[in-house]
C-alpha cells in the first residue's frame, strides 16, 4: 500500500460529517479528528502548520512549505474535509476490491486530500523545492453546507496566484462550474370545509400551476441560455409542501427550488425573472433565499499561465466545465484565481458505496507532484 492509499485509509476511518447534518454533540460530527491527524502528519513532515479559526471547534487546516528564497507566488491546494454522513458503519471502514478503495469520503473529497498532501511531502523531503514559490496545503472545512471555510479563508485577504480546489473532477482540469440559488415560494389561499371548496381559495392549486410553469416554460427558456463549457442554466422544484388534511382547503403551499446559474447570471436577475414571469402568467407566490451566502458561478480564464502549465502536465488540451458548484467560486470571489481538479468521480460521491479508483488516485498525485516540481 502506498503512503498516499495510506492516508486516505485513515482518513476514511476518521468520521468528518459536516456538524449541520447531525444533532449537536454526534460522536460523527465536525472535522476536527481529521484536522487534528492531517496537523500532526504535515508537521511530522516538516511543514508549518496553522489552524484558522472558522466556527466554534471547527477551523481549517493550513499546512505551508516556504521557499528557499523570497516568496513571488503562492499556490493553494484546498480540499475540503467534511463529507455527508453515512449510509451504514461499514463506510466508516476503508476497503479494498478490484482496486477501488471503499468508504465514506473516498472520492469526496479525501481523496483529494491525500492526494494534495501526500504530494506536498513529497516536495518537502525532495532533494529540490521551489525558490520562490509558497505552497500552502488549505484543508477546508463546511464544504458540504455553508463553505465556511472558504468562504474565511477569501476573507482573511490571503493573497495566491492560484488554488487547486479538490473535487472529484476524473483528473480533468475544470476552470468553470455553475453557482447555486435555492430559493423558497409561497402561495397564500383561504381554508375552508372541503364539502364547499368554493368557500375557499386552494393554495396548493395556486402553487401546481407554478409548479407547472417553473418545470416547463421555465426550464425550456432557461436551455437556450448556454455556456461553451457548461451547456445550459437549470431550474429543479426539489420539494412541495401544503395542506393539512383532505377535508380542509389549502391555505398555505410552498416549494423550494434549486436554480443552477451560468457565469453572467445574477442572483438579482433571477429573481427579476422568476417575478415577472409569475406576473405575465397571474400566479401570485412570495419569493425568499433559502441561502445565507451567494453561491456564484466560477469561470477562470484557462489562458492564465499557471493554468496553462497545469493543462499542460496533466496533458489536457483544454479545460472543462462542471454542473456543480464548489469552493472554487468562494476563493475566486476572494481574487484567488481557482480551478477545481481530484482523483475520483463525481458520480460516486455522496453514494451508499462510495469509492475511488486507487489508480486514479494514484495518478493525481503523480500529476500535483510534477506541477509543483515545475514551480520555481
């Protein structure tokens, strides 16, 4: 086994379900037993070790190894460290079958973390570092819900030329994903007997005929709004809620919605549109963020030079683009140039058998470990 097969075992076996997913005090919740191992490796391994304070007994992980010369550039390697919780105890157990490596977490997105820190060690025991560069290992923590940890570490104003977010991305290098708006609409009506539905007024009736409008006229104006590497915006009505009983005529109905945007897309405008789409068709329904923090979309230029470099080591020719949204947008907000890239596949995350291809997670530190010997 390897060192970085290793440490993803151990990370596996490290429960970090984000603290939002599990009642205060669950021996499972929050990332600190994963912090705390990723600190005592790192520093075993010579490098400087920070935490960043982020929430109550939850902070990122900042692991640096400083050039030989003066700093001129600086790249981050951010995984984040907190996964949703688990399908069952046996994903609490790294396993190993026909090489793919088993458990919560493999692929998303400790996989990436063993990867990124792995091949920052590797850099450190190297007989040759950069000169010039700094390389800061960034393990993040509230991915899953919130981004807290990225969304402190953009405003700590610590400055870098560029940070390698890690997903699951298949090893393709992703310069653009879509951002994430989920919002809450409400319907209002009249309760009544259900014997004399004409008393009444049916909120649920008001919110099947937006629910309606959203998933078809909505959704086909929303495919012919297109990006070259993200296809098209989406709209998805995730849940409805309304009624009492049978008897009763609805007074109340609401649905949330997950509207994924494309770069150029704004929060404001979206709403705008949603509004007045509902005031061309008469449908009256309030309209609220069910979010606390934008979740914008990310387009990095892939003609920046260290992308370019990068594109080039893992011999792609050109970049691509993810429906999903991630912390690369939070550190790009902050002016951290970013891209998201990781061993594993997206399809696999979040999973009841969640997994990596050990080879791809091989690969990945083989291609981080090359990107970071070229830095100067």
């Amino acid at each position: 086994m390897t060192q970085t097969q290793k440490l993803l075992c151990e990370l596996i076996a490290l429960p970090s379900v984000n603290n939002a997913l599990l009642p205060p005090g669950h021996p499972r919740a929050g990332e600190k037993n994963v912090i705390d191992f990723l600190a005592a490796t790192a520093a075993h391994a010579g490098l400087d070790v920070d935490l960043q304070k982020v929430f109550p007994g939850r902070s990122n992980l900042l692991a640096r190894l400083s050039p030989s010369g003066p700093i001129k550039r600086r790249i981050l390697l951010a995984p984040h460290l907190d996964t949703v919780d688990i399908a069952s105890d046996d994903q609490l157990l790294p396993r190993e079958k026909h090489g793919r490596l088993y458990g919560r977490g493999a692929c998303d997105t400790k996989g990436s973390a063993a990867a990124m820190l792995t091949a920052l060690i590797e850099l450190a025991q190297a007989t040759r570092r950069p000169t010039e560069t700094e390389i800061i290992f960034a393990g993040l923590v509230d991915e899953e819900i919130g981004q807290g940890g990225s969304r402190a570490l953009a405003a700590s104003n610590l400055k870098a030329d560029l940070a390698l977010v890690g997903e699951p991305t298949r090893l393709q290098v992703v310069t653009a994903h879509k951002g994430n708006l989920w919002l809450k609409l409400e319907t209002h009506g009249k309760a009544a007997h259900g014997s004399r539905p004409d008393l009444g007024r049916n909120a649920v009736l008001e919110m099947a005929r937006i629910v309606d409008l959203l998933e078809t006229r909505y959704a086909a104006q929303l495919r012919r709004r297109r990006h070259p590497l993200l296809r098209h915006a989406t709209v998805n009505v995730g849940t409805i809620q309304g009624g009492v009983q049978a008897n009763i005529v609805p007074a109340h109905c609401a649905i949330t919605i997950d509207r994924r945007t494309l770069p150029g897309e704004s929060n404001a405008g979206v709403w705008r549109e949603i509004r007045a789409l509902l005031r061309e068709n008469d449908l009256n329904a309030s309209l609220a963020s069910t979010k606390a923090d934008p979740c914008l979309p990310l387009e990095t230029d892939p003609k920046l030079p260290l992308v370019r470099q990068f594109l080039r080591i893992c011999g792609q020719a050109k970049a691509i683009g993810v429906d999903y949204f991630c912390d690369a947008s939070v550190l790009a907000q902050g002016g951290i140039p970013s891209i998201v890239f990781g061993p594993g596949d997206i399809a696999q995350a979040h999973t009841a058998d969640e997994w990596i291809s050990l080879s791809s997670l091989e690969r990945g530190k083989r291609l981080l470990v090359n990107f970071l010997k070229s830095l100067p």
